[in-house]
C-alpha cells in the first residue's frame, strides 16, 4: 500500500469497482444507491462470488463473499475497504478532468449558417429479413397431422 490517503484513492477505486461492475452486470455502478446493501439491489450469491473472484482477478483483493454480505455491505463499504487495502499499482490512473466546453465564437467571427452546406440525411435502409424466414415454406393449406 502506499502513502496516498484513502480519500484520495477513492476515486480510482470508485472506478476500477464501477469497471468491474459493468463488465460482469452491465450495471453502471453511477445508476445505483451505493449505501442499499448487494443483496437489497437484487444482486444474489453466485453473482457476489463471481464479483469477490473478478475483484482477486483485477485488483489482487481477496474479499470473500461472506466479508461483501456481512462486513462490507454495499458499494460505498466496498469502494472505502478497496481503498485501505488494493496496492496503488493495480488501480486505474486517476481520473483526467474534463475539458471545459468551446468557448462560443463572437458573433464577428460567426460563419453564417446559410453559407454552411447542409449535410445529407442518412439513408434509411429497410429491415434484413433473418436468413430463417427467407427459407422458410409457406403452409397455406397444411394437412392434419394426426389423420384418422
């Protein structure tokens, strides 16, 4: 572990935590209450096991599954044990700042937009019909298929 205070670190475990999440659920950790507990976000045990294993995998953390349901809890616990324990060289680079938006042109500077072409609409293509239903006979008078 390093000397960078856990605070400090929490952002990039916030990150390498929301990765992991992700890429095992498609859950956007962002979209979560991180205080309610794994098992109340309908998060069952096969698949805090799988997250326990993919946290040993990526961060070289073993947090077992009973310490995620008993000790840890929910993502904000995770997200603080993550930053006491991980070693600083298995986690993502902190975060880079986004850049402000464009400064606005003044209106002197401005290109009119009469004189800017206009782009072409994106053509529309119809639906692919699946290769199955393209080979498929149509039945319109189909025989029983039990006669008696």
């Amino acid at each position: 572990m390093s000397h960078i205070s856990t605070s400090e670190r929490s952002p990039r475990v916030e990150a390498a935590v929301k990765a992991i999440l992700l890429e095992l659920s498609g859950f956007n950790l962002d979209e979560l209450d991180k205080s309610v507990t794994f098992l109340e976000l309908g998060f069952d045990s096969l698949f805090l096991i799988q997250f326990s294993q993919a946290l040993k995998k990526k961060l070289n953390l073993k947090v077992s599954f009973r310490q995620l349901i008993e000790e840890i809890g929910n993502f904000s616990g995770l997200i603080t044990y993550v930053a006491q324990k991980a070693d600083d060289s298995v986690l993502p680079a902190a975060p880079v700042p986004q850049a402000p938006a464009a400064a606005q042109v003044p209106a002197a500077n401005a290109v009119p937009s009469s004189s800017v072409p206009a782009a072409d609409p994106p053509m529309m293509m119809p639906p692919a019909s699946p290769p199955a239903m393209q080979s498929m006979p149509i039945m319109s008078s189909a025989a029983p298929l039990n006669p008696a």
